[in-house]
C-alpha cells in the first residue's frame, strides 16, 4: 500500500483550532518535522484540511 510523507511547512499558531488540532493528530509538532502515514481517505481529509500548512509527497 502507498504511503504519504507529511511535512510541516508553515506553523499553525494564529491559525484555527481545527487546523491546529489536525497538526497534531498527523503528529506534527513544528516547522520541519516529518511523518509517514498510510494513504488512506482519513488521512487525505486531514491533510486537505492543512494542505496550506504542509507539504506531501507519495512513497514507496
């Protein structure tokens, strides 16, 4: 099965309470770290949420 990378870009200080709490659900803490989630359609909609915060790449 595909995995996504997720990178934090951009904080999410200032920024709604549901984006914030979707950084941290994807376990992203600050600007910079990294995590690798299975592609499923839960974790498309969280990152469709912040896609304005993060950057996301397929991997093997």
């Amino acid at each position: 099965m595909a995995r996504l990378k997720v990178t934090q870009l951009k904080s999410g200080i200032g920024g709604k309470q549901n984006h914030r709490e979707t950084l941290r659900t994807l376990g992203l803490k600050r600007i910079g770290d990294v995590v690798v989630k299975e592609d499923r359609p839960e974790i498309r909609g969280m990152v469709r949420t912040v896609r304005h915060l993060v950057a996301v790449e397929e991997v093997e």
